[in-house]
C-alpha cells in the first residue's frame, strides 16, 4: 500500500494538462459492448477504474485492448458468450452496474452483482431497477444478483426519475436503445457524462430524441455500429486543480486541454472566491488572490455544483477568512473527510448535510487517511499548504481517479512523493 509525503506550504506555479475523465470514459465503454464491430476511445486516462471495468467486460468475452501510452482503448464485443458481471469486480466498483443495461440491452439476458455500500452511505440503485421494471424487464434479486431477462423486444414506456440519477440514466438508456419501441425518460440526468455517452449512441445508429434536456425519448434501433469516440477531458480533475491553484496566494497556473463547456456553474461560483481566472476554448488561468472571500456553495445536479467537488472546496475553504458553509443535497453523508482535514487543524462542523468552517485556520502536518475518492485528494490539497511535513495514507483511492497526481502537482512546485506506507 502506498502513502504520498507531502512538504508545505508550497505555492504552485506552471502548467497542468488535464487528463480524460474517468466518469465519461466508463458509460462509453459499456456503450462500447452494443455495437455490431470494435468501437474504440481515445484520450482515456490510465486509472485504477479503467483498468477495473476493462476486467468487467473481458469476462464477457470481449476484446479488450489497452494501449496505455497513448490513452487509445479498443473494445471489440464480437465474441461475448457470458453475460454476466461478477461480485468480485463489481464491489470493486460501483460503475460496473452499468453491464446491467448493456447486457440485457444487447442480448436480452444478464447476471450482474449487487454493487453494494460505499465509503460514505448506501448508494441505492433501486431507480436502476424500477426503470427497467417500467420499460418491460422481468428484474429477480437472487443471492446477490440482479437476474434481468427481456428476451423481445420491450415495449417501453414512461418512467420519471426522483430524484435525478446519473447512473440510472446511464443504465436505462443503455437498455433501450436496443431494446425498448419507446422508452420516455422523465428528469434524466443532463451531466456531460450522459451527454456525450447520448450523442456518441446516436453516432453508433441509435434514435434518442431530447440529447441534453432531462426528457429523453429512445426508439430501439436493430442494430448499433462501432464509431471511434474523443473522451471528454476529466471536469472534476479541471476543478480540483483550480482550487488548488487558489489555496495558497502566491499560485498561478494554467490548466491545458479543458472541456470548458462542460463546467457549468462553477467557473462563476469560483470567482466569488476573489480568484481570478481567464478562459480559452480549452485552457482555464488561475490566479490566487491575497486573500479567499469566504463563499457557501451548495451540490446541485448539473450545471450546479458538483457533489465531487464539494469535500476539496471546504478544504479551500479553511484557508478564507470568515464562516463559510457547504452544504451537500446529493449525498448527505459526504463528510468522511471532516475528521481528517480536522487533523491538520483546520475547524470545521458537520451538522446534518452542511459543513460549516471557520477560517482562515493555518494547517499544520500529520498524517491523515483517505477514506474515498474526492475526500483523498482533499487531503492532498490541504497537505500542500499545511506547515511541515503531512503524510496521506491509503492512497489507492486517489489512484482511482487522478492520473498522475503526484507527477503532474511535482511540476508546478509541489513536494509529493510517493513512497510505501510501511515506511
Ligand atoms: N439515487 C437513488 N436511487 C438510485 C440511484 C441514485 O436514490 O437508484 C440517488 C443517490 O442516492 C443520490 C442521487 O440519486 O442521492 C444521485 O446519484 P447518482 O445516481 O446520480 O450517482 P451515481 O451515478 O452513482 C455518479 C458519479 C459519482 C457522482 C454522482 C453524482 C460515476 C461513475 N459516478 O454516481 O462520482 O458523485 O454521479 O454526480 O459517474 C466520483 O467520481 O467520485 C463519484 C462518486
């Protein structure tokens, strides 16, 4: 198990280029499994995830090539002969449901695991089920699994989603574009993620009406072909740089290969921060400001504020002064990083789903430990402006999502090295 040593305060000055996002990349590849020929990605960045889903899909029988230099993935679905998603992977990773829709979208049958808990509550995927329930699956819970069956071609229907779900958007159109006469989805998710996997199955053959509403209407097509697709540049990647790129006032930094479309709200919200930033097509600059007013944000679904971004800005929060408060409507519970970053000295309280911090508090080293994801790379951001030496321990969870964090935060100035946790 690894561990990162990071040696603060360290203003951060220079470029970052952004890498392809991990939560566009996955719904692609499992749209990857409809075609009738080898569908391949590029820009997909080289993350534990990535590597996990490429698992899923290799025990279906699929092709599966990575080539990781060049970030070009190759998924050729032509011999899939077992139509199943294993417990073993799927815990693993919650995504992995997404083989639910695609399997029983492209042959009618599948046997995918449960996925579970997760680091910071229950994750129902009940919205999954009821949907394909509603569009004329015969959906069984048995030992663990999902057993879905749909062996013609279903009739559709409507289904409304409360509350909004990415992921069940993902796996109901995954299910219908092959497989449902008419399949109305109310309050569909309109993240990029959903965007791009919508307008890329529409390249593939596919008929959905409504690409970027949250009403979608899909009408099965008898057959999809494979299309070589540009993975979006990774948004929550874009964000955590820019707020760390905010904490300590001497940084300024560019961020390169941005899809700057896809950020919605939170270029704006970013600003009441007194941070100044300049936008390109592609490229975001960032400049700290002397001082961070303090700034309450609140998730939202899209273009609001993205709950993976919410446990990094109170951690930038900590260093503005003032009481500021961060609230989380998404997931209620996504606080695990309270305690930690608290352990650096910053002052923070969590009532119900709100953060309320007190700064400007100055951070001091220790070690900490990841709980999950966003809370890990929290840590980080609060590591690079502590005074002394903090040590971030369990890190595989930021190998989940961040390629070449330590590398690309070395560049601009940080001091991150990654070392074993024995050490
Ligand atoms: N929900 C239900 N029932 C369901 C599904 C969801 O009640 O069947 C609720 C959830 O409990 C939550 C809300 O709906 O309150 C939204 O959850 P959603 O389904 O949209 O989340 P998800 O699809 O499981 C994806 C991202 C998450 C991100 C959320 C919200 C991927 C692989 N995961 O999860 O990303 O937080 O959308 O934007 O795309 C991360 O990258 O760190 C991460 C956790």
């Amino acid at each position: 198990m690894d561990k990162f040593i990071i040696e603060g305060p360290t203003p951060l000055k220079g470029t970052i280029p952004i890498s392809g996002s991990k939560n566009a990349a996955l719904p692609l590849m499992a749209a990857a499994i409809l075609g009738n020929s080898p569908t391949t990605i590029t820009n997909v960045p080289k993350l534990r995830d990535i590597y996990t889903f490429n698992n899923v899909i290799r025990v279906t029988g699929t092709h599966v090539i990575f080539n990781e230099d060049d970030g070009i993935l190759t998924i050729d679905p032509a011999n899939i002969a077992h139509l199943e998603a294993p417990y073993e992977l799927v815990r693993k990773m919650r995504a992995s449901f997404y083989m639910l829709g695609a399997l029983l979208g492209k042959f009618g049958r599948a046997k995918v695991s449960l996925p579970g808990g997760c680091a910071w509550g229950p994750r129902p995927v009940d919205l999954h089920l009821e949907g394909l329930r509603a569009m004329g699956a015969d959906i069984k819970l048995e030992e663990g699994y999902v057993i879905g069956n749909a062996p013609d071609i279903m009739d559709g229907g409507t289904f409304t989603l409360e509350p909004s779900s990415v992921g069940a958007t993902i796996n109901l159109v995954l299910a219908a574009v092959l497989r449902a006469k008419e399949f109305i989805l109310k309050n569909a998710a309109k993240e990029p993620d959903v965007v791009l996997l919508c307008k890329r199955l529409v390249e593939m053959g596919a008929d959905i009406e409504g690409v970027g509403t949250d009403r979608l209407t899909i009408r099965a097509v008898d057959h999809l072909d494979g299309v070589e697709i540009r993975n979006a540049a990774d948004r929550i990647e874009t964000g955590t740089f820019m707020i760390a790129s905010a904490m300590h006032p001497q940084s300024e930094v560019t961020l390169t290969g941005v899809d700057t479309d896809d950020l919605g709200h939170f270029p704006d919200t970013f600003k009441r921060t007194g941070t100044e930033i300049t936008m390109d097509a592609d490229r975001i600059h960032i400049k700290a400001p002397s001082e961070l007013n303090s700034t309450n944000i609140s998730t939202d679904v899209y273009p609001g504020f993205p709950t993976d971004l919410q446990a990094q800005w109170a951690t930038m929060m900590t260093q503005a002064p003032g009481r500021s408060k961060v609230t989380d409507t998404i997931y209620h519970d996504r606080f695990s990083y309270v305690p930690e970053v608290t352990r650096l000295g910053a002052d923070m309280d969590v009532k119900e789903n709100k953060d309320y911090i007190e700064g400007k508090t100055p951070l001091k080293g220790a070690s900490v430990m990841s709980t999950d994801l966003r809370a890990s790379v929290s840590l980080v951001l609060a590591g690079m402006v502590a005074e002394g030496e903090t040590d971030v321990l369990r890190i595989y969870h930021l190998d989940r999502g961040y390629e070449d964090l330590e590398q690309k935060l070395t560049k601009v100035g940080a001091q991150i090295r990654r070392t074993d946790q024995k050490e």
